[in-house]
C-alpha cells in the first residue's frame, strides 16, 4: 500500500513507494530518492515535475523507461541486475550503475516520463470471468458485447480465449497460450456464454503485436516479476493470433456512441480495471452519468475490478458488477477482492 501527505516532496513519494523491499526496484526507489535530495541526476530529469498528481506513477515511468534501454541493448550493464534477463547480481549494488545509467540518457529519460504505465495484465481477466459468470446468470443473456474502456492494448478482451482450470470447472479452449490456474479462490459456478463483439478504448492503446508495442507493455512489468513476463509473453502470443480493436478516445465519449449500437438480444458488458485511479474526477463523473441514462432504458452490465476508495490507499481492489434493467434500480454485488495484477481473485463467502 502506497501512502503520501499532500506536502510530500518527490523524493519522499519514492521513499514512500519502496518501503522496505529488497528487490530491484526498491534499492532504485530509494537511490532515486536520495539523488533527488542530492541534486544529482534524478532532479535533473524531474524538473518541473515536483507537482505531479498522486497518480501520475513518475518512479514506475522512470523506472521502465530504464528497463527500455535494458531491453534494446542501450544499457548492457545494467543486464546483470535483471533477472527476466537472466542477471542474478545482487540488486543492492545496482543502484549506483543505474544513476550512471540515467546520466547518459537524460534527454530519452525525460521524454518517458510522459508515458504512463501500462500493464494490460492478463490475470486480470480472471476477474473479468467471475464478473461474467454473475451477470450473465443474473440476466439470462448469454450473448455478451465487451466493451472495454481503459483497455490499452486489449489483452483481456480475449478472455474467452484463455484457458482457465480451478480445481472442479474450467473455462476456455484448453490449448490456449494463455494458462490461469486457481485463478479463482472460492465457489466458481460457471455459465456458458458467447462474446459476439470486443471493443476498447483508451486515450494512449497499445499495438500488442508491433515491436514497438511489446517493448512497451514488456517495460512496465517489473523485471524480477518472471511469472509475469511468462504470462504477459503468453497473452501476446495470444493477441498476435487474435487481433483486436482499441480506439484511442476518452471514456465516457466513446462509451456513449458505442453502447447506442448494441442491437437487441444481446448484453453489453461494460469492463474496467484499474483505471478509475488515472481518470480526473470529472471523467469518473461522465462515465457514471453516461452508464446510468442508458442504462435507464436498456439492460445493461458492468465489471470493475477497481481500488474501493478511488485511489492506490485502498488494500485490494474491489470486483464488483452492477447490472441495470428499465425501470428497475440498478443490482449491485460486490463479488470480493483480487490482487493488483489479478489472480488470486477471492470471492466473497
């Protein structure tokens, strides 16, 4: 859990951000830190960026833009220290190789900090499924539309593409690239459904199967996490074969001429996970009132796998679905947690 007074300095975010981890990027967090107090290259990159809002993740962009030249041979040296990379060097001493690092590319540097992160984590689709499985019983309708907001490069619009297994059902073609086992903690009961149509949006999407698209989404998965790469590998593998479409717009303006074309018979399912906390609050506003005037007239569907206070405080995200019928209040549940990358998902009860 990351937390920060509204009077915090840079360096104490980054602080904030480590705590007291021993990996890789924790020993960077807290070098970084201490060069920005110091006036050393860190300040140099961050200039101008000593407001930044709570969301904007500079240390994570930062920290990718670094794993970029790592992944295209700019920064050989660093290599040692990552272990997706097969480095198996002491990340205590990788701090001062990476300061040197930083010094060199200060210009290519500056220029990722106005990237933000994309994960596009593929065992977030794990919850995306637990959420189908309760709308789908709840309304009947089996014919699912998934529209995805937030969706960057729209790995979890393939969700019925990916093999899941828990210990008495699974769900999706069982030589699928993708392999999420126990995903799921808790009374799984699933229910046959279709997706006629996957759509997103989002105002930065991401090429899953272009070069530079892969570096991208491979650059904010954190290096030591190797059960992450093997996946996010997999779920690319996957997109290369199944293509599909991520119109670069804003959410609650793409939501309200999408969801005007769903034809009759069939569910739109909203989608979203972990976006809410990289949205203005006029954004979440729009959204909300978009979803509820149609929703006030047409059968409507939601999963969101987002943090429950709005922000990265919160200690796990929160599933819930929200299903509205015409003339009927909206049916809320909110159906448990997962982690921050999405499996384990633990159901309530």
């Amino acid at each position: 859990m990351v937390t920060w007074d509204q009077g915090a300095t840079l360096a104490d975010r980054f602080r904030a951000h480590a705590g007291t981890a021993q990996h890789l990027y924790g020993y960077a967090m807290r070098g970084m830190a201490d060069d920005w107090e110091a006036g050393g290259p860190v300040r140099a990159l961050l200039a101008g960026y000593e407001q930044a809002p709570r969301g904007s993740a500079l240390s994570l962009r930062l920290l990718a833009g670094v794993f970029r030249l790592v992944l295209t041979d700019r920064a050989p040296e660093l290599v040692r220290f990552y272990p997706c990379l097969g480095g198996l060097d002491e990340p205590a001493d990788a701090w001062p190789v990476m300061r040197a690092v930083l010094a060199e590319h200060l210009v290519e540097l500056r220029a990722a900090l106005e990237v933000p992160p994309q994960t596009n984590e593929i065992g977030r689709s794990a919850a995306l499924l637990a959420g189908l499985f309760d709308v789908v019983a709840a309304t009947g309708v089996r014919e699912v539309r998934l529209l995805e907001v937030g969706a960057s490069a729209g790995l979890n619009l393939l969700v019925d593409r990916v093999h899941f297994r828990g210990p008495e059902w699974s769900f999706g073609p069982a030589d699928s690239p993708v392999q999420l086992i126990d995903p799921i903690e808790g009374d799984v009961r699933p229910v046959p459904f279709s997706i006629s149509e996957r759509l997103g949006c989002d105002q930065h999407p991401i090429n899953p199967t272009s070069p530079a698209g892969r570096l991208l989404l491979t650059s904010f998965v954190w290096p030591f996490d190797l059960h992450r790469h093997q996946r996010l590998a997999a779920a690319l593998a996957l997109a290369a074969d199944h293509p599909v479409a991520v119109d670069r717009a804003d959410a609650a303006d793409w939501l309200a001429g999408r969801l005007t074309e769903s034809p009759a018979g069939v569910l739109p399912v909203i989608w979203q996970s972990i976006t809410q906390l990289y949205w203005p609050a006029e954004e979440v506003a729009a959204v909300e009132s978009v979803l509820s005037e149609y929703g006030a007239q047409h059968l409507l569907a939601r999963v969101s796998l987002e943090f429950g206070s709005g922000d990265e405080s919160s200690a796990r995200p929160e599933l819930t679905t929200t299903v509205w019928r015409r003339r009927v209040p909206p049916r809320r549940r909110r159906l448990g947690t997962a982690h921050d990358h999405g499996v384990p998902v633990r159901l309530n009860g």
